[in-house]
C-alpha cells in the first residue's frame, strides 16, 4: 500500500513540475519578448525592421500603440500649438528677423515661416511620441517586473519539488524493499 502512495505522489509531483517547467519556459519568452518590444518603441516610432520585427505574441500590441501614439501625438501638437498664441508669433518674429537680416529674401517669407512652423510642429511631435514611449515603458517595465517575480517563485518551488521528488523515490525505494519477498537458503 505504501508503495502505491509513493509512487501515486511522485506521479503527482512530476506533473506539477512538467506544469511549472512549461509555465517558466512561457514566462522567460514573455519577458523576452517585453523587452524586444521596449526596445522597438524606445525612439518613440517604429521602424519598417522594427515593424517586421514585432514578437507574434505582442504584435496586436505593438501595432496598437503605433497607431493610437501617432494619432494622440498628432492631437496633442495641434492642441499645444493652437492654444499656444506665442507660437505664431514666434514664427511671425523669426520670418521677420531673418527677412530683415538678409537671411531670405522677402518673396520668400511665406514659404520660410511654413518651413519654421512646421519644423516646430514636428518637434513638438516628436517630444509627445517621446513621452507617449516612456509611459508604455513603463508599463512594459511594471509588467516584465511581474513576469520576473512569477518566474521567480516558480523557479523556488521548482527546486522544492526536486527535493520532494528526491524523498519521495527513496520511500518508494523502502516500501519497495519491504514488499520484496525473503527467501532464506536450506528452508523448506
């Protein structure tokens, strides 16, 4: 009867550990492939490579942050610019500036205030792609934290069971001596 127990429990403790070897090897691509994402998005844009790149597991993802980070970038730069009537005036002072200095000629002020205006509207583009990258950093940091921990703890209990399996073969290994038969010589 003990034998059975054993081996029952050892049964057991082999798919336990089968589970959790196999849960350890998804979070380890998972934390992976967090930080392959991370590093995709670090720049605030997503390369074509980048693109092509993109773990399966967090393409959906990935795909989403590009197209709602660009469209809250573009929002966000119009608002910031339409709201801001300095900005305007900038352009104005720097046009005038560089027609009175010679820099351009008048004819062309109109086209070097668009120049001007829309390199300020990229930067600003660009600095909101920026921030809009650190947040979902740091949510892809919080996450991955997440991941390691599990890991972790799977990783303790993994070397537990080893333990546990380690004892429970050797009581499987006495139940087993005490069911085997002793046949003693010259009786009989």
């Amino acid at each position: 009867m003990g034998f059975l127990m054993f081996t029952a429990r050892l049964q057991a403790l082999h798919n336990d550990q089968n589970y959790k070897e196999a849960r350890l090897m998804t979070l380890t691509q998972k934390i992976s492939d967090l930080q392959r994402y991370a590093a995709n998005i670090a720049d605030g844009g997503i390369s074509a490579t980048e693109i092509s790149d993109i773990p399966g597991s967090l393409f959906g993802r990935q795909i989403a942050f590009l197209n709602s980070s660009t469209q809250q970038s573009i929002w966000t730069t119009n608002q910031r610019y339409a709201t801001t009537p300095m900005m305007e005036m900038m352009v104005h002072q720097q046009t005038a500036q560089a027609v009175q200095s010679g820099i351009i000629k008048a004819e062309y002020q109109q086209w070097f205030a668009q120049q001007y205006r829309n390199s300020m509207l990229d930067n600003m583009y660009k600095e909101e792609r920026q921030r809009l990258a650190k947040e979902e950093g740091r949510r892809l940091n919080d996450q991955e934290k997440l991941f390691t921990q599990e890991k972790i703890t799977i990783e303790t209990q993994l070397k537990q069971i080893a333990q546990e399996i380690e004892s429970v073969k050797s009581g499987q290994d006495a139940a087993l001596k005490r069911l085997a038969p002793n046949y003693v010589a010259g009786q009989g």
